[in-house]
C-alpha cells in the first residue's frame, strides 16, 4: 500500500547541485500521486515544478528576525502534514530539517527517514547530542555510500540496523543520445572543434579540486596542445577560481560557463572527450559519493577522479576511470593525457561506465532497498 509521503528539503532544483539532483530523481521515482515535495522559494520554480507531476509545495522555510529561525519550517511542515493527510516524511539536511521530523513525529506519530549526502553529517557533529536525538527517533537512516555507512557506524554504532545504502543514480536523461547535429552546433558555440575537451561539473568549493586541476593544466598542455576544458558550477570559490585560470593564462583554454540547467546537462557530457573532478578530503569534510562521476558515466565518458570518501565505489578504477591522488602531480598528469591521447584505451573505459551506469546505478533498483 502506498503511503502519502512529504518530502522535506532545503535544496531542490532549479537549484544545481548533488543534493537537488538526488531529491528530485527520488521524487521523480515514487508514486507521483501521493508523493508531496516541500523546497524553498528560488528563481525559476514554477516554471520548472509545472513540468512535474507531482504537488511541489514552495515556502521560506526561515524567520528573518524571529529565533530559533527554523521555527517557521516546523509551523509550515506541521501544517502540510495535516493537510495533506501525510504518512510518511522523507527528510534531507539532518539540522535543522531533521530536528523539525522528530518534533513533528512526537506531536503526528508519523515515521521519517533522514537522508545523509556527505557535508551534513560533519555540519550536524558540530551539534552531536542533537543530531543524535533525531537520528534515534528516525524509522531509517539513509546514507548515499557505503564510506558513508561505515562512517556513521563509526558515530553511532547502535543505529546500524536502521541504516539503508540507496546510491545517487544519473537520471535516464544521461543515457539518451542527442543528435549529431545538435552536438555538432554546441561545439561550434564553444569552440571545441578539433579540440580534447575536457569537462569539470561542480560546485566550487573546498575538496573538489580546482586549484590542483588549474596548477597543473600548463603541465598537461605541452602534451596535449588543443585541450579546451569546459568548466560548469558555481559557488563560494568562484571567484578564486577564476583568479587562478588567469593567473595561468588559461583563458583560452577555458570554457566557463557557470551554471547550466540540469536537463540540459547530458548534451555538455557528449561534447566531451574526458570528465575530471579532483576532488580529496579537506579539514571539514569528504566526499561521500560523487553522482557527476555517474552521470559522465551514464555519457559514456571515462573520467579522472581524486581519490576521496565515496568515490572510489563511483568509479571502478582501471575499468570506468582513474582514481589518483590530488597531491601526486605527475599522476594526474599521465592519467589525463594518457586517456586524451589514447582514444580506444578511453572509449573502452567510457564504455564500461556507461554498461555498469545502466546495470548498477538505476534508480528503481536503488530505491527497492529503501521501499
């Protein structure tokens, strides 16, 4: 039987990121008609929710000058329970999100599962009795890894039992081909033609490499002259970023092009010879998975990865890619002209990603762990 299910989250698209991406392919796999998504207020979202087919409900989840300020997401949550005669909540952001479900489950007596991605188990040790508390009082825990399950078993050992391992799976708009002609007009609007394009999605922060990538690009480009690297995300580093492909005068090289709508994400993949993402631990957190290393898969590209958290079950090394470690220069280095250089080497590997993207990472099998 079916349960009426919210969906609680504090990123949603049209906002890019793994988390937004995660949430609404959950939602786009669970009954349409008694699935509800809760998500903030953005640009673009009527537009984009219209497109759905199930109820996406918008509201500010924040008190501007009222404290706690999340207690208006708890009024807001409340009320759409009753409402909508909800059964069940699905919770991303374990704080404050996850503290709202409890509340709302001690007054309700509804069940709800806490959604861990990566960043936000280590935001919620900042407060960990807490975060204990509502991990407690969740019916399931799902983690987006098995890194991530290890670690949470390593917080809370008496929770194992109730934790699920659902993987972030590339929607099946990344396995469809674009036409030829379509392709071959994106090139032309970049430049690419005659190209290695290399290809980078993104947010821009700390552990995903960019400064690493961007050090090491003129390395890279004595052995492979006509590289054009195709830059897409945003994000708190940003603007270092850019500082750094000028510093190394890599403005030609580089293709930026800031964020890009998720749907049409798939036709920047096929444009490219190679995804690279260099992502590594940093002081405050890790990688707990990489669904763009799935995704590049999904488009039948191999790709470079740093080795970190998550991402070694995202990538098969030597088979769908190659996992190195960011502080290894001439590693990456190899690794990436090796795979722009020999192209049956990198189609076989694109190849692979793709049949393992298909048989492993779909979200109908990922979903049955959890259902």
């Amino acid at each position: 039987m079916k349960k009426r299910t919210l969906i609680v989250t504090l990123e949603y698209p049209p906002q890019i990121g793994g988390v937004a991406s995660y949430v609404y392919n959950l939602a786009k796999n669970l009954p349409a008609d008694s699935t509800i998504v809760y998500a903030p207020v953005v640009g673009g979202a009527e537009e984009f929710d219209a497109k759905n087919p199930w109820k996406t409900i918008r509201q500010k989840p924040y008190f501007l000058f009222f404290w706690p300020k999340w207690l208006r997401l708890f009024f807001q949550i409340r009320k759409i329970v009753k409402k909508e005669k909800i059964e069940q909540l699905y919770v991303h952001h374990a704080l404050p999100v996850g503290y709202v479900a409890y509340l709302i489950s001690k007054i309700r007596k509804i069940p709800y599962c806490i959604f861990f991605h990566g960043t936000d188990l280590a935001l919620g040790l900042r407060k960990k009795p807490l975060l204990k508390k509502v991990c407690e009082g969740a019916e399931r825990i799902c983690v987006n890894s098995a890194f991530m399950k290890q670690k949470f078993v390593s917080l809370f050992e008496k929770m194992s039992q109730k934790i699920f391992i659902v993987y972030p799976s590339p929607d099946v708009i990344f396995f469809q081909k674009y036409p030829e002609a379509e392709l071959k007009k994106l090139k032309s609007q970049l430049a690419l033609e005659g190209k290695k394009v290399v290809i980078t999605v993104s947010r821009m922060a700390e552990g995903k490499g960019y400064p690493h990538l961007i050090r090491l690009m003129p390395k890279i480009l004595e052995k492979v002259p006509n590289i054009a690297w195709v830059v897409i995300g945003d994000g708190p580093k940003k603007r270092t970023v850019i500082e750094l492909i000028q510093k190394n005068y890599l403005q030609n090289v580089t293709r930026f092009l800031g964020e890009v709508p998720y749907d049409e994400l798939p036709k920047y993949y096929q444009v490219a010879d190679l995804f690279v993402l260099l992502t590594h631990p940093d002081e405050t957190a890790e990688e707990g998975w990489g669904t763009v290393f799935v995704e590049a898969a999904a488009s039948g590209l191999p790709v470079v990865a740093g080795r970190a958290g998550g991402v070694e079950e995202a990538v098969q090394n030597l088979q769908t890619g190659l996992i190195v470690d960011v502080y290894q220069d001439q590693s990456i280095v190899a690794a990436i002209t090796d795979l722009l250089r020999e192209t049956e080497y990198a189609k076989k590997m694109g190849q692979a990603g793709a049949e393992r993207a298909a048989r492993e990472f779909n979200w109908q099998k990922q979903l049955a762990r959890l259902l």
